[in-house]
C-alpha cells in the first residue's frame, strides 16, 4: 500500500510538472489562467483522475493530499459539450471523472455594489465567484430526501457546488416574489434574480 501510495504521488507530481510547463510556455502564469478554451489538442485517453462530491481529487485511488497540486490542476480543467470533464494543455487532452460538480464553494460574502448587494463566493481551489448574469445560480432537488442543492458557474462549464454549511446561510437570503403569476422562493445578486423553487414547496424540502 505505501508503494503504491508513493507511484502515486510521484505520477501526479509528474503530470503537474508537465501541466506547469505547458503554462509556462503560453506565457498566462502571472496573468491568470490558462486559455484552455482556446485549446485543441488531441485526446490521449482517460485518466485514473476522479474528483469526489467533497472536493476531494483522487489519483490511482489515492487522495492527492497537496493543495497546490490540486489548484494547479484546476486551472486546466474543461468540461466539453459531450458532458465530459478534462485536463487540458496545448498538446494533448485527458479525461477524468467528476462524481458531482468539480468545484466546492466553501464561503461566501455579500457585500454592497453599487447599492446592491452581491454574493460572492469562494470555491476550494481559489476562485472567486461573484454570482452575476455571467456566472449564475442553479439548483438541483436531489434524492428520495428532496435535498436542495445549489450550483454556481466558475468559468466555461464548470461549476461549484455550494457546501451544505454554505447553503444554509444562502437559503437564508431567499425572498418569496410573484414570477409568471406565481409565487416563487428566489435569491438576489446584484440586478439578478434567481428562481429556487415554488414557495409553496419549500416546507417539503429536508433540513
């Protein structure tokens, strides 16, 4: 098990350096993140890569316990129009597997712009999301136990889903408005309105 623990670190620490390479040589490290959108390598096969519904990423089976190679990697992810999610670089592209969303948003702020107020979060990686019209809210009703779960979008398809201690306080921000005639439960963001569900179904969501 240790061996095994120690190939893997040392594949990943590997993958990483070819990843930083592939940065350093667009030139975008000091200036964001990587334009992988703009990529179109060819696709070398799936990666033993999953990220968990925890934020956790997992190499060969074994948690990738180093925050700055998982931060690393998270700036070269893409999820494509067939659904699927990738690393990418100039040169080739692999494909991994997401059990949920491949970000978690583990805080979150509201402040006053403007005079509206703005939430804003931040994911487990870095990012800083402010919730606008470019990066809106969605929300899913999950399982036989009808939980609420809420997404942000990051960047490009990628989403965060927001933490069930996060979620809490966001719900808290709702507000009951009239849309098409019916009341609804919504969330506010800047000029931005977000739809939650029905508010005459709120008390059959579970806590």
């Amino acid at each position: 098990m240790a061996d095994e623990t120690i190939r893997a670190a040392g594949d990943a620490a590997g993958l990483a350096a070819m990843i930083a390479r592939a940065a350093d040589q667009t030139g975008n490290r000091e200036r964001g993140l990587p334009p992988v959108e703009r990529w179109n390598p060819p696709f070398c096969g799936d990666l033993d890569m999953e990220i968990r519904a925890d934020g956790t990423w997992f190499y060969l089976g074994t948690p990738i316990g180093r925050p700055a190679l998982v931060r690393l990697f998270s700036t070269v992810l893409r999820k494509d129009e067939d659904g699927k999610t990738y690393l990418v670089t100039p040169v080739e592209k692999v494909g991994i597997r997401v059990e949920d969303a491949p970000f978690l948003a583990v805080e979150m702020n509201v402040a006053d712009k403007a005079g509206l107020p703005v939430i804003t979060f931040r994911t487990n990686v870095g990012d800083l999301v402010s919730v606008d019209a470019e990066h809106p809210l969605r929300f899913e009703i999950a399982g036989e136990k009808r939980q609420l779960k809420p997404y942000v979008l990051v960047r490009g398809r990628l989403e965060a889903l927001v933490s069930r201690a996060v979620m809490y306080d966001l719900v808290e921000r709702g507000e009951t408005v009239e849309i098409d005639g019916r009341e609804m439960f919504a969330l506010r963001s800047g000029a931005c309105l977000f739809p939650v569900m029905p508010a005459d179904e709120l008390d059959a969501l579970s806590q």
